[in-house]
C-alpha cells in the first residue's frame, strides 16, 4: 500500500497542481474518483450522513488514489513534523482508528480539569481502508490528545468508536434530502460542554465553491463521546432544508456557515463567520457562553459597535479567507488568525478579536505545498513556536506543523502584506519523506 500511495503521488501532473492551487483544491462535482480511486459510481454509504448516502465519488469528488504519507522537508520557519493521520502516521490511525484518509483537524481544549483535560480534534469527510465497501466513508470522526508535549508532534490518545478500532461518525447531520456530509468547522468549549459548528453540504459546485443546505451546533456533554443537535441554532441557507421547527431562513445566514471560535478575555465568546466556500469575508459575533445555543443571545460586529442586527455585521477581515482559526498569543502578545487564501497559509495579528487586523505573512506558499488547504492552530501553542495543522489534496491527511515566530511580531495598524518566504528564497521544499524511506 506504501508504494502505492507514494506512486500515486507522484503522478499528479502540474496542471493539476495549479488547478488544486488556484482554488484552493476543490474540484466540481461532476469530477470523478475518490480518495481509493473510484469512478464516481460508487454504492449506497450505508451509515453515512443523511442523503450523503450516496458514492464516496459525491462527497469526495476531487481525489483520485489511495490517502499519502508523504511528509514534506521544508526549510524556513516553518517545519512538517509528522503526519497526524494515515499511512506513516506514529500514531496509527489506520490500525487503531481505521482513518486511512482525512481533512482538517480543528483543534480546540476541552476544559476539564485533572486527567480529562485534553485538545480535542474535528476531522472532516473520512475514509478507512481501501478496499472495503465504500472505503468505510464517514462525514467526521473525533480524536482526544492530551500531549502537552507540543514541539516533537502530537500523540493521540483516544476516539469515539462505534466498535473495535473503529472511528465513528460523531455528527450525522438531520438527514435530509441533499444533504452530502456534514464538516466541522468551529469549535470550543464553556462549562464543561463541547460545542461544535458544522456546515451541511448540499453540493461541490466550481472550484473553490460549495453550497451549504445550513450551518449549526451540535453540542457533548461527555468529552465528545456523544453529540447532540439543536435546531434552534440552525442558520438556513438554502430555502426549504426540511427541518421541523428551524428558524425561517435569513439573508444574513449565507455569512454564516463556517465558523471559527475565540474564547475572549473578557467573558465573550467570539465566533467568527464566512459563507460557503473558500472567497467570503469574515464576520465577528460575539456571546455569552451559556448563549450559545440562543440565536438570540448574539451581537454583531458592524464595524464601529456590537448590535443585535446580524444584517449589520461588517467584515473584520476581508477575503478570501478559508478555514479560519483564531487564539490569543502571548509570545506575540496578540490575538493571531490563521487560514489559506489563495497564495497559501497565511497569519494576521490583532489587538482585539474585531482588530484592526495587521497585513497577512506567509507561514506556508502554495508554491511550496500546493493544492495545500486548513491551517488549524493547537490550542496550547503560545509561545515563540506555534504548532498547527494543515491538509494537502494530494495527501489527503492532516500534517503536523510548527512555526518559527520570532521576527513575525507585526503592530495591528500595519497593514502591509509581507512576502511568501518561498519568493524571498526562505523556504524551499527539498524533497518529500514517504513511509516506506523510514
């Protein structure tokens, strides 16, 4: 399988390459394969969310070949320091998990004290081993790590399984029809309770577009085991979804299905919003933590003062930002955004979670990983070194990432964007480590 994974790699020609670059790698819906090479006629996903029941080719259209281990070698700041999930993975996800295949990786503390206190991780649409039937297609599984050890990778302890070494699918959505999968895309956790906002796939549209049926909370009382759904924190974007008792569908929603969480130091929880795909702006809400499951209980940033009029909200950061993450550092001693644009991953800093936001720096150059996407931060990382998560197409698992930021302080009014360090000459890719080379 080794071999394989890495032949298949290395057949992506540069076409594809800068296609997968330029829109950020989402390919449309009428593309064929998946991440075991399908022909996009795929069978019924059994268990699989909602009407997503259908090929793995619908949910994951873009790839073709089974899920890589390769692992970048990066000068520069920025380092691969393992893979998080699949083949050449330390931590075994296949064997342990079956999560051969993965995206994402939303990281997040989940604030139990003593031995439960853990990071909590939300992959997104997830494959197992090649081969069986539907490649086991899942629209998200969980992992809990509680290495505190951040700097030589990131150990995964345990995840919700549904039966031996066996993942299981942590938010199903509300099955409705066209409802292709269901992705995290935010997360955090107050009083115990984890809280996580997904986005439900309608349909992989042009590339870099996707549309979303609705965005909404699901919430655990027992450190992720378990999930439930409230429909009352639905946000409709598409007119009849077919939820009994959601809210009626509002303009303002479409700027609301993906999301980012903050927890501020003032008592506030952040959430910052962007549309559907990877262009939009984002948005800034802020709520009280026992509000979270209450529409109601929001405020909106609309440039100058919060309001209850989600219609007023302004952008704090403008577009295209996708895959959004944001965390106090205090190395910087500011608040940090990461996400991918199209020229790559990039980081802007501010002094309050509504900024001024500083000019962008490149972490990581498309140029240097392309069709390279996410960019999540580990939640305990607050010092000279930021530790991260990125997912490339072509590998189709999550990389384990650390960052360099001394020289990287940047004042919030500066507005200037600084150049990828590939152009400068700082970083270069020299060569890729695949499992079966160690």
């Amino acid at each position: 399988m080794l071999s394989a994974n890495r032949s298949w790699s290395a057949v992506l020609s540069a076409t594809v390459a800068a296609v997968a670059l330029s829109a950020s790698a989402v390919a449309p819906a009428s593309a064929a394969g998946g991440p075991c090479g399908q022909d996009g006629s795929g069978s019924s996903g059994g268990s699989s969310s909602g009407s997503s029941t259908g090929s793995l080719g619908k949910a994951l259209p873009w790839l073709v070949g089974a899920p890589d281990g390769g692992l970048p070698q990066l000068t520069g700041r920025t380092k691969a320091i393992e893979m998080v999930t699949g083949p050449g993975s330390p931590n075994d996800t296949i064997n342990r998990f079956n999560v051969s295949g993965t995206d994402l990786g939303i990281m997040w503390d989940n604030g139990l004290p003593g031995a439960d206190h853990d990071t909590l991780i939300a992959f997104g649409d997830t494959v197992g081993v090649c081969g069986v039937k539907d490649d086991d297609w899942r629209s998200n599984v969980l992992f809990r790590s509680s290495d505190a050890a951040l700097a030589d990778g990131m150990r995964i302890d345990s995840s919700p399984l549904d039966a031996p070494n066996h993942s299981k699918e942590i938010i199903p959505g509300f099955a409705i029809p066209g409802e292709y999968t269901t992705i995290p895309t935010g997360a955090v956790s107050f009083g115990g309770v984890q809280y996580v906002r997904f986005m439900s796939v309608r349909s992989w549209d042009t590339p870099g577009n996707w549309t979303t049926n609705y965005s909404a909370i699901a919430y655990s009382v027992d450190n992720g085991e378990n999930w439930s759904l409230d429909p009352a924190t639905v946000r409709a974007n598409t007119e009849g979804v077919g939820i009994p008792g959601i809210p009626a569908v509002a303009p303002g929603n479409k700027n609301w299905q993906q999301s980012a969480f903050l927890t501020g130091r003032d008592g506030y929880i952040y959430e910052y919003g962007t549309p559907s795909g990877r262009f939009g702006d984002a948005l800034l809400a802020r709520v009280r933590g026992d509000q979270l499951r209450n529409p109601a209980g929001y405020e909106y940033w609309n440039g100058s003062s919060w309001t209850p009029d989600a219609e007023a909200a302004r952008a704090v950061m403008p577009a295209p930002v996708s895959e959004l993450s944001v965390q106090w550092n205090d190395y910087l001693g500011k608040y940090v955004a990461m996400y991918t644009d199209l020229d790559g991953l990039v980081i802007r800093q501010a002094d309050q979670p509504q900024g001024p936001w500083s000019g962008t720096q490149t972490i990581i150059g498309g140029t240097l990983l392309p069709s390279l996407y996410g960019g999540y931060m580990h939640p305990w990382a607050n010092g000279r070194y930021l530790e991260s998560v990125v997912t490339t197409w072509d590998r189709y698992n999550v990389i384990y990432m650390r960052t360099d930021l001394n020289g990287l302080q940047m004042a919030a009014t500066d507005q200037v964007d600084r150049p990828d360090p590939a152009d400068t000459g700082e970083a270069r890719l020299i060569g890729v480590e695949y499992p079966d080379e160690k």
